[in-house]
C-alpha cells in the first residue's frame, strides 16, 4: 500500500456533489468488505468503481472518510428502514416490532459483520474510526429511536423517564441470543422464527418495563 493510501489526514471533507459519488460509493463497499480498511487499495476500489483514481479523490481526500461514509451511508439506509412504519400510522407496539426485526436483520447482515470486524481490527491503530463509525451510524439511530420515545411518551403510550437508557436497552435487547452466537462463530444462520422471537422479546421487555 503507498503513503497515499495510507492517509488519514485531518480536517478534510467529502464532496458530495457528482454523478459518480454513488458509483466511487458501491465500489469502495465491495472492496472494504472483502479486503478490510487495511487490505482495501484505492487502486482495488478505483477499478471497482470504474472511475479513475483522480475522480475517487476529487470525492474523497483520504481513505478512512470514504470507509466512514460507506459504513454512515448503509447505517442510515437501515435507520430508516426501522422507523419508517412510525410514519404510516401503524400501532406504536406494530412499529417497534417491524423495527427490531429490521435490526437484527442487519446486524446478521454481511455488511454490518464486515463494519464490525473493521472497527475492531482497526481500533488499536486508528481509534477514530470507531468513534466516528459509531457517531455518525449507530448513534444516528439511537437518536432516531429518542425521538420515537419522547413521542410515545407525549402520547401516553409509553412512561420513560431516561430516554436515552430506554433506547440503549432496546438495542441491547435485539442483540441478546444472537449477536453472541453470531460473534464467537456458534450459528452463522438464523431463521426468521427465530429473529421474530428475539425482537418480541425486545418489544415486550420494553413494555413491560415502561408500560403507561
């Protein structure tokens, strides 16, 4: 890998406008999951992308922004995706369910195992990606969820006096059973009954603990 690569500079930022962005941003993802930020060249994704290496940093100056804002770009897809039922008037308890099944969906995903692992690999070399990663992806969504509890609680629906450790425990509570299972390689395939039965879990522990 040549210095350019390995450039993490600071104070840098993404240009977002062009019509290949999308294009730089579909092959820099294939690329950062098969080969890790380490492994992952900018040549290797400037030939994915089908775009030169000049184009590639017109967008980006460094690698890690474009790892960032790969992983930012899925996470608040996925964001969106879980709260999207809360806009079409469905049942609060509807929603969070259709929400933590698109959750754990994710999670098991081979994108957010891929994030996953980079994050850890990296961390003891570049600790900033981990923190960036988790700011601009996981708490973006953590965010989302406060907004859905504050509403509940207006409502009447829900009584929560710590929204950010309601939202915290909900996440937590789509991860229990499978995540560990998932990480320390014990199942690698789950089926969708039991998806359904930890994200009915999440949703009655939810109500049950703050349950107007």
């Amino acid at each position: 890998m040549n210095a350019a690569d390995r450039q993490l500079g600071a104070g840098k930022v993404v240009n977002r406008r062009g019509r290949k962005f999308d294009q730089v941003l579909e092959g820099a993802r294939q690329v950062f999951m098969a080969e890790g930020f380490d492994g992952a060249s900018v040549d290797d994704i400037a030939k994915v992308a089908e775009v030169s290496k000049a184009t590639l940093y017109a967008y980006f100056p460094d690698k890690k922004l474009l790892f960032l804002e790969v992983a930012k770009t899925e996470c608040k897809r996925q964001a969106d995706a879980c709260f999207d039922l809360l806009q079409e008037g469905v049942p609060l308890r509807v929603a969070l369910l259709g929400g933590a099944q698109q959750m754990i969906r994710f999670l098991l995903s081979d994108f957010a195992q891929g994030v996953f692992r980079i994050c850890v690999a990296e961390s003891e070399r570049f600790p900033e990606l981990g923190r960036d990663f988790y700011t601009s992806g996981p708490m973006m969504a953590r965010d989302r969820l406060v907004e859905v509890f504050r509403d509940a609680n207006a409502d009447g629906s829900l009584h929560i006096d710590d929204l950010e450790l309601a939202a915290d425990q909900f996440a937590e509570l789509c991860k229990a059973d499978i995540w560990p299972r998932m990480i320390f390689g014990i199942t690698r395939d789950f089926t969708e009954a039991e998806i359904a039965r930890v994200a009915q879990g999440a949703v009655d522990m939810i109500y049950a603990r703050y349950g107007a």
